[in-house]
C-alpha cells in the first residue's frame, strides 16, 4: 500500500501530523478529497490486508504539555469509517521524560468504532500527571478497514480546572 502524505502541516499547539504503523506496507494515510466533511476533505487511514494484531495510528504529539499538567483533557473528532473489523477511534497517550505511557485514554481494545458508520462524533479522556513530558494523540486503526477524520474538527482541550 502506498503512505500519501507521512506529514500534513496543521495549524494548532502540536507538530505535523504524522502517520505510524509497524507495518506501514499494510496501511495508507493521507488526504481524501471525495470524501467530505462539513465541506471540507478528510483524512482516510485504512488498510485491506492488516491482520488484527497490526495497527495504523495518525497522530500528534504536544511537546510542551504545561497547560495540561494536573488536568483531565478531552480529545473530540468526528469520525466515519467502512468495514472496520477489529476496531478504531480515537487514542491518547501521555509520556514521561523517558518516553514511557503514563496515562492513557483507557480504551485499548475497546476503541468504539466498528464496521461502518456514518460520521459521528466521537470522544476520549485521560488526566495528565504533572510529571507528564508530553501527549501523544490521534486515531488508530486496529487491523483492517477504514476510517475518514475530519482533522479541522480535532481538537484537544481541557476539561476541568484541575484534576487529582
């Protein structure tokens, strides 16, 4: 399969956009003109070949999480996807000064979306320790499938005035 573009320039507190797979041959990512969302195109992230233990993530991580420490955080996004088999949704991963996942959305292998819907919004939450060195988030893919994002409508944000 064909990776179109790995990086895609977003206006927001984080990087690029990039696209993550193990088995990046087994997966593409990139820009889906003719399929729409609120008049806009859409990020397409699928796969006709992964098996279920393989994953496609399009993710960004916010380096500088100091905002978020000591909050709990929401990540929003409206989704479609077709022939979803195992599952996909939204991910949120936060790390530490040496990378480790110190907190996460909770969702593992129970992401909500399945088979095929029609667009819909969807949620994730996590709280961000204070010792937290960044967040990593975006859609994953588990095995085959896809899923459209409407990237304009991807957001982070606070949720509370300070969780424990």
């Amino acid at each position: 399969m064909m990776i179109l573009p790995a990086k895609i320039e977003k206006a927001s507190t984080g990087g690029a956009w990039e696209f993550y797979s193990d088995t990046p041959e087994d997966y593409s990512a990139g820009i889906d003109r003719d399929t729409t969302h609120d008049g806009h195109a859409t990020l397409r992230l699928g796969s006709d070949v992964a098996v279920k233990t393989q994953t496609g993530d399009y993710q960004r991580i916010e380096r500088s999480p100091g905002q978020y420490l000591g909050h709990q955080i929401r990540v929003t996004a409206w989704i479609k996807s077709s022939g979803v088999v195992n599952d996909a949704g939204i991910r949120i991963r936060v790390l530490n000064a040496n990378g480790d996942v110190i907190a996460d959305d909770g969702q593992r292998s129970q992401r909500p979306v399945r088979g095929t819907t029609n667009w819909k919004l969807y949620t994730a939450f996590t709280n961000v320790p204070q010792d937290a060195a960044a967040i990593r988030w975006g859609f994953i893919l588990n095995g085959r499938g896809s899923i459209w994002v409407d990237l304009d409508s991807a957001k982070l944000e606070i949720v509370d005035s300070a969780a424990r």
